[in-house]
C-alpha cells in the first residue's frame, strides 16, 4: 500500500460515514481529482521545481494512485469503477444545470 492511496480512501470512508449519500462520494473523488490536476499543473507550468520540492511527492490524479498499487487486471476494473464516477458526475451536472432557473 502507498500513502496516497491510504489518504484517499481514508477520505472517502470519512465523506461516506459523515454524509451517507453516495453522490457525495462521488463529489469526492471529482474534487480530489481536479484538485491534483492543478497542483501538476501548477508544478510542472508556473512553479519552479527547487522552490517547492515537496510538490513532487504529490500524485499527478487519481488514475495514478490507482495504478501505483500494481493489481495486474484488477487495475482496468477499477479504472472503468473510476470512468463510471465520472460518468455519475457529469448526469449529476447536466441535471443540475437544467434544474436550475434563471
């Protein structure tokens, strides 16, 4: 087991006992995701890489967390787990945006 990996389902056990829902999870796993796409951004674009050497003990996303754990064919399940989270979040978005009034 790797740290990110550990600090990742830690959070996502903690979202599911505080909130009991699972979009809420699925909140989750998108925000974590978007959040360590900009970090890598942020990194390899904008930042200098000797001002903020801790920057690269950070996963690039989450398909990369998943990966590092080496489950052989067991990695494409949960990968497709994790293409089906964002399948559920972009019906939770589009239905948003037509619930909303303007």
């Amino acid at each position: 087991m790797n740290i990110p990996f550990i600090i990742l389902i830690l959070g996502l056990i903690l979202v599911i006992v505080f909130f009991r829902n699972f979009y809420s999870a699925v909140y989750f796993i998108v925000m974590v995701d978007i959040l360590l796409r900009i970090i890598t951004y942020l990194k390899t674009e904008i930042i200098r890489a000797d001002a903020f050497d801790f920057l690269s003990y950070i996963p690039a996303d989450v398909p990369s967390i998943l990966q590092s754990l080496n489950l052989g064919g067991l990695t494409s399940v949960v990968l497709f787990i994790y293409v089906l989270v964002y399948i559920v979040f972009e019906g939770l978005l589009i239905r948003n945006f037509f619930e909303r009034h303007f």
